[in-house]
C-alpha cells in the first residue's frame, strides 16, 4: 500500500498537460454517449433501420463498452496504461469515420461496437493514468473532480451537440467530429503522457476475463431487452439468469486463481463494494431523469430536440460547477460524506420535479433550477465514489480499481433508462396506435421522476449506514491503510 505522505499543494506542468490530454479523451467519450440521441430518427429513416431495430444504435455501443471495461482496465495495469489509451484513441478515430461514411444498418452497427470498444479500452486506462499521475490527496482529488464534472458537462453537452450538427449540416458529423479531435488527443498523448504499468505482470486471468466479459455483456443485453420486449418476457429474465450464473462463476473463479482478474480482497473492501454501489446510482438514476425529462419537455411542453438539449445546459453548467467545487467540499466533509451529500442533494432536487406540470414557463423554471442544483450534487457524488473506490489500492491495481468505476459508470447509464422507462410506462394509460396522451406522459413521467428521486435518497441513507462501520476516507489528503485493503484517512498537516 502507499505510505502516508503529504502532497504537493499545485500541479507541475506536466502534470497540468497530462490531464488536459486525459480529460479531453474523457470528455470526448461522454459526449459520444448522448450525442446521437436526437439524431437517431434522422440516422434510422437514411439508413434503414426498423423502428424495432433502431435502439440497437444506442445498445451495441453500451454493450460493447461495459462489458469489456474491466478486461482492459486490468489489461491496461499488464501491458501499459499508455499503450492502451493510445490504442483506443486510435480505434474511436477509425471507428468515428466509419460511423459518418455508414451507408447501412450493419456498417452501422459495426462502428458503433468499435467505439464501444474503444471507449472500454481508454476510460478504464484514461482514470488510472489519472490516479497514477497525482498522490492520494488534494491534487488528485482536484484531478477527479474535474473529470467528473467534464464527464457529467459532457453527456449533458452531448445532446445538445448532436442536435446542432445534425439541424446545420448532418448526423453523420455527430462521428465526424470525433476525427480530427482523436488525432489531435493521440498525438498529445505520445508526446506527454507517462507510462503507467504494474511493476509485477502476473500471467491474464483468461478463465476470470471470459466470464466476467461475458456475464456483463449478458446483464447489459437482459437489462435492455427489458425495455423492448417487457420485465415480464422469457428472453428478458432468461438473459439476466445466464449473467447471474456467470458472474458467480466469476467470483468462484477469482476464489481459485492464483493470479486473479479482480482480487477477492479488492472485491470485499467496503470501500470499493459501497463506493461502487453509490456511483451506481448517481448515474443510473441522472440518465434516467435525462431520459424522462426528455419526454415531458417534448412530449407535454412541446419543446424541440435543439431546445430540449439547450434546457440540459443548465445542468451541465451545475455539473461544472460541481466538479471544481468539490475538491472544496471533501476536505470538509471527507468521501464519505460527499458522496452522500451528494446523493441526498441529487435525490431531493429530482425528487421536487414530481410536481411538474403542463404549464410551459413553470416547467422550464423548474427543470432549470432543479437541474442545476441536481446536476452539481450529482458530480459531487461521482468524485466522491471514485476516491471511495480508488483510494488505498497500490498502483499496480489501479486500472482494477478505475476499471471498475469506470464499469459502474456505463452500467448506470445503461440500466437506469429502461427500468425508469418501465415505470413511467406502467401510469401511460390507454394508448393510441402506440402512442401515450400528453396527460398520460405527464402522470408517467412524474411518476417515475418520484421513484427515481425516492431511489437516490434511499441510496445515500443505506450507504450511510454501511460506510460507517466500515473504515473508509475521512479526508482526501493524507492517506494511511490498514492491512486489509481497505483504506483511511488522516486530517493534512
């Protein structure tokens, strides 16, 4: 474990150059999540996708990318950190041009498998560079933050993004965009990223890496098939029993190796397991608001795509704020308590939207403010679950560690959608050739709003009880860890 030691108090040069490099990649692959939504209409009708087939330009890539993220975090800990983000940066440019020049569903499909790739190759190895590059205090802590905030700014900047391009020019330069910036991040990183690599390289775990692979690619494609065909239907259950089998199969393989893709004592570290679980859900519940604000704004207030994306700005612009404010607020209230503060802020500001109605300027009103404060509390809880996940573990298992925040953030956004989806679906009432009246939009997405809010708010006070026996950050500035892996912190000097 790292020893305790006090961390220098401002960032060198190189290290302010590095985390430019590493939050622009971070950036980039957070926009790419949410900047199709308003273009898929325009991308099914050009290229020919089924309304039923249509959601699979958004699932290959949430596939692809939770499913492997762990893979290649500890991949990236064997082989080289750098190597595998310079790797991914280059794969998203390939598959970005491939994605613009796409004339079909499969060539489609294709490229946005690639780009989930490569967003599971470079998040787990963008974090863990991250963390390899700043001690365990203040600075990396500020360095967190950031990331959380451009990774919250980024999905949220995402939509808006995509629908100016594709009103202005083409959907296709929702991929476009991302060449000359990939090329521009990939030559950035020769030149002032650090190799990163675990001193000891143990042989890969290939029994632990297929079961794990497969399990979360099984979980992600059960939780998505629950969105098309219903939480009642055989395929849906079936596939969530097949990842549950081999996801035990995984952590009884990890019992056994002698050189484990996740370490038993890493896994059972109530930081790790309750740091996880927080971030969980902060993200699974945040997209789902999106999602359903989304509808109301749209389907109740008569708002368009560009003006509905505009409307996320705000909470991007809390989200910003959040990230450059909590390095602040940790060194007050430790991870611990940021990460519920976040959470109960988070709950509560979701929770209020429950009142929402179709009057159009207090709609707007409420969405901006709530959001705004939402959106900030959201990214104090992202920073505070990754510290919580990634302090106390030597830097030979960081990209376990970043691997698996990483892993819980695509789950998240993966899982909270189609659950809160059904839940709305549930108060839609009569439909009319499929579609739901403004009313009954209105009754289901308030709803589920409700239930989400309900679910965050729940989420802080189980942590809360959970963290509290555990030992777990007390302070993000001077690190002391015990021997079991699970890590403490002491007030700096």
């Amino acid at each position: 474990m790292p020893k305790t030691q006090s961390s220098p108090l401002s960032m060198t040069g190189k290290q302010k150059t590095t985390l430019v490099v590493l939050l622009g990649a971070q950036f980039m692959f957070a926009v790419d999540f949410s900047i199709l939504t308003v273009a898929l209409p325009r991308i099914g009708s050009d290229l020919g996708f089924g309304l039923d087939n249509l959601q699979w330009v958004s699932t290959a890539f949430a596939l692809t990318a939770a499913g492997f993220m762990l893979l290649f975090g500890r991949i990236g800990d064997l082989v080289g950190r750098k190597k595998l983000f310079l790797v991914g940066m280059a794969l998203l440019t390939v598959s970005s041009l491939l994605g613009g020049l796409a004339t079909s569903p499969g060539l489609m499909i294709v490229a946005r498998v690639l780009q989930g790739l490569a967003t599971a190759i470079v998040t787990p190895s963008g974090m863990a560079l991250i963390t390899t590059s700043f001690e365990e205090g203040p600075l990396r802590t500020k360095a967190l933050g950031l990331n959380g905030a451009l990774l919250s700014l980024g999905f949220a900047s995402g939509a808006v993004l995509g629908g100016v391009l594709t009103d202005v020019l083409s959907w296709r330069w929702d991929f476009f965009i991302n060449v000359p910036v990939g090329v521009a991040l990939f030559v950035a990183g020769i030149a002032v990223i650090r190799e990163s690599v675990a001193e000891d390289r143990p042989r890969l775990d290939v029994p632990g890496a297929v079961t794990v692979t497969a399990g979360l690619l099984a979980f992600v494609y059960g939780i998505t098939s629950a969105e098309r065909e219903g939480w009642g239907s055989t395929q849906t259950w079936g596939t969530l029993l097949v990842a549950a089998v081999l996801l035990v199969s995984f952590y009884v393989i990890e019992l056994r190796s002698a050189a484990p893709l996740a370490p038993v004592r890493i896994l059972k570290a109530n930081s790790v397991k309750w740091g996880n679980l927080g971030g969980l859900i902060t993200f699974s519940m945040e997209s789902a608001l999106s999602f359903l604000l989304t509808l109301y704004l749209q389907q109740v207030l008569g708002l368009t795509p560009f003006q509905t994306g505009l409307m996320f700005g705000f909470l991007g612009l809390g989200a910003f704020l959040g990230g450059t404010f909590a390095s602040r607020i940790l060194a007050r209230t430790g991870a611990k308590g940021g990460l519920v503060l976040g959470l109960a802020v988070q709950g509560v500001m979701t929770g209020a939207l429950f009142w929402l109605g179709e009057n159009k300027g207090a709609g707007i009103a409420a969405v901006l403010v709530t959001t705004f404060v939402g959106g900030f509390g959201h990214v104090l809880a992202i920073v505070s679950y990754t510290v919580v996940g990634t302090s106390g573990i030597q830097d030979s298992e960081q990209g376990l560690a970043t691997g698996l925040a990483a892993m819980t953030q695509q789950i998240g956004f993966t899982l909270g959608i189609p659950v809160m989806s059904a839940v709305a679906a549930s108060r839609y009432g009569q439909l009319t050739d499929g579609v739901a009246s403004a009313a009954g939009v209105l009754d289901g997405t308030t709803f589920a709003i409700l239930v989400d809010g309900l679910v965050v708010l729940a989420g802080a006070l189980v942590i809360t009880a959970l963290l509290r026996a555990a030992k777990s950050p007390a302070h993000p500035a001077v690190h002391v860890a015990d021997g079991e892996g699970e890590p403490t912190l002491t007030p700096a000097q």
